[in-house]
C-alpha cells in the first residue's frame, strides 16, 4: 500500500529542489503554455509539476492523475491523485513566501471519495493534513481547539482580481468586519480549519485541484463548505474530481453563514 504522506513529504523537498534552481523572477515568470485548467503554465509550473508527478509515479503507477497543468490521466478506476503543484502560482513566481503544494487522494472521483488531503505552505512551512474519519492536524497534532467565530470577524478573499473585489466586497459590510488576502484557495481553507479566520470565498469559480485536499481539514473539523452557484451539484460531497471551474467556494464554521456568504455575493 502507497504511504502517501511519506510520498507527499518527499515531493516537498523535491520542489524544495526546483525552487532553489529557480530562483529569481526571471527564472520563474516566462510563460511556457496554457494549462489544462486554462490559466498560463510558467515556467515555474511546469517544473514543480514535472518533479511532484515523478514523485507519485515512483510510489504509485495505478492511479488517475488530475492536475492543473496536465489535466487528467488515467481510465478512472482505482486511487485518485489531484494535484495543484503549486496553489498560490502568482506569489511564487513574484517571490511572496504565499504558495503551497496541495495533494488530495481519493477512491473515486467526487469530493465525498477523498480519503487523505495534504497542503504544505512554503511560507511557514506549515504541514496540514487529513484522514477522512480521523480528523485534521497541523504538523502532526490533531486540530482540536477553537473553531471559526460565529460572527464574521476574518474573511479570507481568493480570486481577488480588483473588478471581482469592486463588485462583490460592498455586499460584504455588515456581514464582515475585516478582510485578508493570501494568494492560495488551499492556505486559507487550512487556516479556517485551524479557525484563524471565519470564513473563506473565492470570487471566481474554483476547481477541484484548488480545494480537494483543503476541503477534507474543513469537514473534518465539522466546518461548511460549499458551491453555491448554478449547476449546483446535489450536495457538495457528490462535486467531481475535475479540471471545469463550476463555482465559487465559501466556507464557515456553519452551513448558515456559509449561506449568508453567498446570498450577499449574489446580491
């Protein structure tokens, strides 16, 4: 059986690896492609995807891959691997220590099927981590203190290009007292799991390489997440494993506020 975590913890290092070996601006930023999941792939990209998926081949060759860059490879049958090399692309070309690697495994192809999600933050070098009935942890120690506020003091925002952040933001006073932006869907969904902040939304459709890992510490906490926006899928569990960017995300420490989140983005 794959010890994904000590698989997971092996590719760190090897994007350690790529990250010294490219190390400036100018080493990271040229554009090579569009990615499967439709942004620009860097250089950087590019690179840490290529270590990462030669890392998940040495331990594994019977998996469906779902990557950002790649897109999907593989029949889907057996374990599922999706992969965000990089979650936070932009800060780690520009050098902004706000990136992660984000690596959930599954046994089938909707979010209810993951089993085991792993987000690194190179920033703090920060290990969260999940088991699908076992709980949540940071670095090894099982997340059991004190949830998100029951009242909005911290939003974490993701997708923050200034036209989204014009429109939607006014709908949010009220509603929210502060905001904070960290460049990385997976980084905040952790930090509402560890409830350093109250709620989390991303004011562009997401995709499942963005949250698959993430979202499992959310629910193992017992937190909300959901995707409010049409075609909504039955239930958030039932969304599949893919590279279609379908909703918005919002996350809270409980299905109401999660609803409060998206009635006013929609307002």
């Amino acid at each position: 059986m794959t010890d994904w975590l000590a698989t997971c913890r092996l590719a760190v290092e090897d994007v350690r690896g790529v990250l010294a070996e490219l190390p400036t601006r100018a080493d990271r930023e040229p554009v090579l492609r569009t990615g499967m999941g439709g942004d620009d792939t860097t250089a950087i990209d590019a690179a840490v995807e290529a270590a990462v998926v030669a890392r998940l081949d040495e331990a594994s060759q019977d998996f469906t891959l779902v990557s950002e860059e790649l897109g999907r490879r593989g029949d889907g049958s057996g374990t599922w691997v999706v992969l965000d090399p990089i979650d936070g692309s932009i800060n780690a070309k520009r050098g902004l220590p706000f990136f992660s690697l984000s690596v959930a495994i599954a046994d089938g192809w909707t979010m209810d099927d993951v089993f085991f999600g792993y987000v690194y933050d190179f920033g703090t070098s920060e290990e969260w981590t999940a088991t699908r009935g076992e709980g949540a942890r940071l670095n090894g120690a099982l997340l059991d203190g004190a949830g998100p506020k029951e009242a909005i003091e911290i939003m974490a925002l993701e997708a923050t290009r200034t036209d989204l952040v014009a429109r939607h933001t006014p709908q949010l006073v009220g509603l929210v007292h502060r905001l904070r932006i960290f460049g990385s869907l997976a980084i905040s969904l952790c930090h509402l799991a560890d409830g350093r902040v109250d709620a989390v939304c991303s004011l562009k459709p997401a995709r499942s390489v963005d949250i698959a890992a993430a979202q499992l510490l959310v629910r193992e906490r017992g937190f909300a997440v959901d995707l409010p926006d049409e075609p909504l899928p039955a239930t958030f569990g039932t969304a599949p494993l893919d590279l279609e960017g379908r909703s918005r995300v919002v996350a809270a420490g409980t299905d109401d506020l999660c609803a409060q989140v998206a009635a006013a983005l929609s307002a």
